[in-house]
C-alpha cells in the first residue's frame, strides 16, 4: 500500500521572495530536498529550488512560490514522499533507514517469540524507539544494533534480541 510519509511541516513564511520554514519531523533527511521524490501531502510534486539552515529548522524555497502571498498561502502544508519511493535505487536513503519503514511491522525475538506489532516510533534522546501496545502500556524497543537487527526493507518481521529485563520492564 503506498501512502504519504511526511518529512516536515511548512510553519511560516520567511522574507518576501517566498521562502517558508519547514519543520523537520521524524523521517526528515536533508538530501531529499534535493531529489525529485518529493511531493505535497496531495499527492502533487513538490521541487525545492533552494533550501539553507535556519535553527533548527530549514528555509526552503519551492518551485512556484514566488512572493509572500504564495508563502502564505502553504503554510501549514506537509512536504514528505510516497512509501513506494523509498524502494527506488536513486532514493536518497540515510545510513540506516528512515523511521517510516517499522511502522505496521511485526517484532520477533531472534528465538521466534512474538511481540507484538509497531504502532508507532519515536524519537528519545537521539534514538528511535519502537512503541508496541500491549494494553494499557507500553513495550518500547530502541531501533539500534544488536537489539534490533539490520534491516532496510518495508515488509516483513523486525528480528530483536533483546537484553534481559528489556521486555518486562514495562511491567514493573
């Protein structure tokens, strides 16, 4: 199923030439700004012609926008690419991966125990947490080797093996 994985949000207009602030999210990579994968959260394509730091977020000017109306009128848009992109040869991935790729995944432990599946990822301390509910709580599993195993695809069980206690901690 392919689907919209945003990368930022544009959150203001900057100057009067129609450069906005894009506000990075969780699968935003700087050099996707400079690829031709890039859409709008509508599906229609989106060209960056030029993009610079700014804080910590990023000044981006996009194809089209060509004044302060124009940059206006996008903020509160989100800028991100289509799932099936990210199997293309010319995607511009980071080492490791983006966050996107575990949501919906099922976890197993490298002796084949089910864990559960990935709700959602978050980002804690610089690290990527995989969130897996389990009722009222929370089982919540750090995206780094050797807990979890290398894994670059989309589909398919994501292997831990994880330290004693990881797993119960959540019970306590």
């Amino acid at each position: 199923m392919d689907r919209f994985i945003v990368i930022g949000e544009v959150v203001k207009a900057i100057g009067l030439k129609g450069e906005v602030k894009l506000y990075p999210l969780l699968d935003f990579h700087g050099p996707l700004l400079d690829s031709g994968f890039l859409v709008w959260q509508d599906g229609s394509p989106a060209r960056i012609l030029r993009h610079r730091q700014a804080g910590s977020c990023e000044a981006i000017q996009p194809e089209g926008v060509t004044d302060r109306d124009g940059a206006e009128a996008i903020v509160g848009r989100e800028l991100g690419f289509m799932s099936s992109s990210y199997r293309d040869p010319e995607f511009p991935r980071p080492a490791g991966g983006l966050p996107f790729r575990y949501l919906g995944r099922e976890v197993v432990t490298v002796s084949g125990q089910a864990i559960g599946t990935v709700d959602e990822v978050r980002l804690a301390a610089g690290r990527i947490l995989l969130v897996i509910p389990e009722g009222k709580l929370e089982i919540l599993i750090p995206a780094v080797e050797p807990i979890l195993a290398a894994d670059e695809g989309l589909e398919g069980p994501l292997v831990i093996d994880p330290p004693e206690g990881l797993l119960d901690v959540h019970r306590s």
